[in-house]
C-alpha cells in the first residue's frame, strides 16, 4: 500500500495532470506546457518569440510611437498579443516587467490556440480561448493536461500556407503602407508557388526532426517521424539582453545566415557550377554577382525600413594596402553615412544599389526615422527565386554590381568581397537613445553579421583557373 501511495504522489507531481483537463488560465502559461514538453519549452524560452515583449528596442519603440503617433496596442498586438487578448495592456506606458508570465511575449498558448486566421497582416489571428490545443501531428495522443486537435495551419508539408507566421509578419501601419512583407513576398517565390520546391515558414525557421512530441508519465505519443519541429526560430534577431539559450541563439542566426546568400556566378542551364562571383578582367571591369541560396522571401525582410545589408568589395595590391574600396563601413557607422553611391543609390539609382534595405520618407520627401511616419518607400533588396523557367527573364533574380576599375589592374592582387547584416541601423537607435527612450548600451550591443556564402576572395594569381572558372576574369568557385 505504501508503495502505490508514493508511486501515485509521483505521477501526480510530474504528469500532465488528471481529468478534468487544465483550465484554460493553468494551460495560458508557458510553464505548465515544460511537464510534458521540455524540448519545446526550453528552445522557446531563448527564442525571439519568448523575447519579444522584453526587447529593449521594442519597448523604447513602443513607447516613442505612443508619444508621436498614439499607436494604443498596435505594437503590442503581436508583441505581446497575450497581454492585449487579456485586456492587461492597452499598449501606453507599456512595462513588460509588469505583466504575468502567461502574457509576455509571444507564447504556446497563443500559438498552439488559434481557431481561424481573420487577416494576413498585424495579428488576424482569433484564439478559441479554449482547453484544446492545436498542433501540426495528425492523430494527436489523447493527454489529461488539454484536449488535442489536428491543424493543418501548423504543419511544416506543403498544406502549411504559412498563414499563421503571415499574420504577425505583415504589417500595414496606420497610414496605410505595407512596411512588413515577409509573408506577401513568400507567396510569389518558387517555395510557395511551386510545390515541388515547396518550403513553408516552418521549414527554414523550425526545422523538423523525428522524435517524440510529448513525454511523461500517463502519456503514450511515440516517436513520430518529422514531427518534432524546433522552436529556437532562428532568423537574424538576437537578444540584447540576459537571456537563456544565448549561444544556442547564436548558432541558429548563424545557420540561418550562412544559408542564406552566395557570392557566385550563374549556374548553367545544364547543370554544374557556376564561375565565380568576382571577376576583374585585364580591362579593369570588376563584377560582383550576390545571389540568394533558397531564401523564401526578400533579404533583407520584416522590419526592412530598420535593417541595414550591404556588400563590401575591397581591392588590394601585393603589400595588402587598399587599392579601392566600396562599402567599407566602420564598426560604429551605418552604410548611407559613407560618401559612397552604391550605397546611398542617390548617383547610382537602385538598380545599381549595393546597399540592401528599404529607403523610407515622410509625406514631405524628407527621411523618415520610424515606421509611422512613413509616407512611401524605395526598397531595393536581394531578390528570392520566382520562377523555375530558364527561359524566363526572372529566372536570374540575383543582383549583379559593376565598377570601372580601369587603370587599376596592374595594382591590384587580390579581392575579398561580403555580404553584411545589422538587424538595426545606428541612426534609429542613436535617436531612440537621444529621446530618453533607449539605454546607449542597447545601441552599442548590435552585431554586424557576416555570411560565409557570400564571404568570397577574387586573387589573380588564380582567377580563371577551376573546372567552373576556366578561361575566365572569375574566382575559382567550386
């Protein structure tokens, strides 16, 4: 007898819990799902959907936006979309601090709750409120903690439209533009259209494995194959602050990154690889092609107005001093302050432009700092496949920038060229700091990034050498 008290003791201390299921107020707070999914809490919990109601930036953001444009819960509606379902917030003088565990950021009750999608920008999503939690696994195991129910919103296969990730990760601001755009740009790409090259949302940002979904004692799931999706959500967002899983972050933004772009030449029709990305011929006509890797939208994406991505070439003789440089942009600068055309785009237009982001102004004319006080935009971005047609004129979306370097080719001996990301541009920063809004730590803390595919080096000791390159000005590239 003492030996079925103490068993049912433990089962009652670590299990899902006993029928009736938990009520929905146990089943909004994260903790509650760690029981029986401790994979999936612990990669949430130092991910960017865990973090994003603490994000220093968000918070000054949200709070500048208040003073000037009286945003009310627009912000916080993906934010912190908990927090505004409960009604705790109504997004003025917004504290994340304040708020309980089951309304800060964006959470598994959020996600896993959703009964239908209403719109596909700023938060169209409608919770059943309920005790039935969606997920991507058909078939889902019965559990005593909630009722379970297949959602095909959820699943990483190509019936995933991506709608559910679209609805947060559009955004129309209040003056009507369409400053977010991940999910309107996915769906023209091969990845959407086309389902043989098919990738979801999920596919890139959660990538799934087989392995069991849930576990504890009472339960019986198994193993499913594929069906354990990663919920770090990797993308080029890290925290700023002290947070759990930092270098797990870290690797996941890396993976992403890495994967992202490539510094090469056309593939050809037939197959095989391309020359290489930089070429200089004894002409003096340099040529750096940047081409996206499987990217399911443009790049940079989201919050485009505030990133910056830019290509730096750099041209240096045989005692590696500087022969011309393009984008070399200081540790402490943003890409437009460089006096540099190809960046700025104002000399070289955008079809030549080797700064990546979105150009934004007031109704005026003049730069616009924020998002709502944007009037139109001139983006120019690395573009994703849009078509598998060789013939058609779409096929090549890569982004291909020349320089007249005549005169310079007998000084030159080498060449390194890269892609760089910042998640935000100093300008905006400085400013939120200047307001009173930001700590300058924050400011100081952004990362620039770099991609190992588009990280590329051009020597003419062995241009035009490689199957690839042969009888070519290119780098070896394969």
């Amino acid at each position: 007898m003492k030996y079925v008290v103490m068993l049912t003791l433990l089962l009652g201390a670590v299990s899902c819990g006993d029928d009736p299921k938990f009520a929905v107020e146990k089943l909004e707070d994260p903790n509650t799902c760690k029981t029986c999914h401790p994979k999936h809490y612990d990669q949430w919990s130092g991910s960017m959907h865990a973090y994003a109601s603490d994000d220093p930036v968000f918070v000054a953001m949200n709070a500048r936006g208040q003073r000037e444009a009286q945003l009310g819960t627009f912000c916080v509606n993906c934010h912190a979309p908990m927090a505004v379902e409960l009604g705790l917030t109504d997004g003025t003088n917004f504290d994340p601090t304040t708020l309980p565990v089951q309304a800060k950021g964006i959470t598994c009750y959020f996600c896993h709750n959703v009964d239908s999608i209403k719109d596909d920008h700023n938060n169209g999503l409608v919770l059943a409120m309920d005790q039935t939690m969606r997920g991507g696994a058909d078939n889902p195991a019965s559990t005593p903690a909630h009722n379970s129910l297949f959602d095909k919103n959820l699943m990483a296969g190509a019936t995933n439209k991506s709608a559910m990730c679209g609805s947060c990760h559009d955004i129309v601001t209040p003056g009507g533009v369409h400053i977010e755009r991940s999910f309107a740009e996915w769906k023209t790409t091969i990845f959407a259209t086309n389902e043989m090259n098919g990738l979801t949302c999920s596919a890139c940002h959660m990538k799934k494995t087989t392995g069991v979904i849930a576990e504890g004692p009472g339960l019986d799931v198994g193993s499913r194959l594929n069906g354990l999706h990663d919920h770090t959500l990797p993308a080029v967002d890290q925290a700023m602050i002290p947070f759990p899983n930092l270098d797990t972050q870290a690797a996941g933004v890396r993976d992403i990154i890495d994967a992202a772009l490539n510094i090469t030449g056309p593939r050809p029709i037939a197959g095989g690889a391309g020359p290489g990305g930089i070429c200089l011929p004894p002409s003096g006509e340099l040529s750096v092609r940047v081409d996206s890797i499987s990217v399911g939208h443009n790049y940079p994406s989201g919050a485009s107005q505030d990133r910056r991505v830019w290509l730096e070439v750099i041209a240096y003789d045989t005692a590696n001093n500087v022969v011309f440089s393009s984008g070399a942009v200081g540790d402490d600068q943003d890409p437009e302050d460089l006096a540099d055309p190809y960046l700025d785009c104002t000399e070289t237009g955008l079809g030549k432009c080797t700064g990546f982001w979105a150009r934004i102004a007031k109704a005026d004319g003049t730069r616009a700092k924020f998002f709502w006080e944007v009037a139109n935009e001139k983006s120019v971005f690395i573009k994703p496949a849009v078509t598998i047609d060789p013939n058609d004129p779409l096929y090549d979306h890569s982004t291909t920038t020349t320089w007249n370097l005549t005169g310079l080719y007998a000084q030159i001996n080498h060449i390194t060229a890269r892609v760089r990301t910042r998640p935000f541009n100093y300008t905006l920063l400085k400013s939120l700091v200047a307001s009173g809004d930001l700590d300058a730590q924050y400011a100081a803390s952004i990362k620039t990034l770099d991609s190992a595919g588009a990280s590329r080096t051009w020597a003419k000791a062995t241009a035009g050498t490689g199957f690839a390159s042969m009888n070519t000005a290119c780098n070896p590239n394969d």
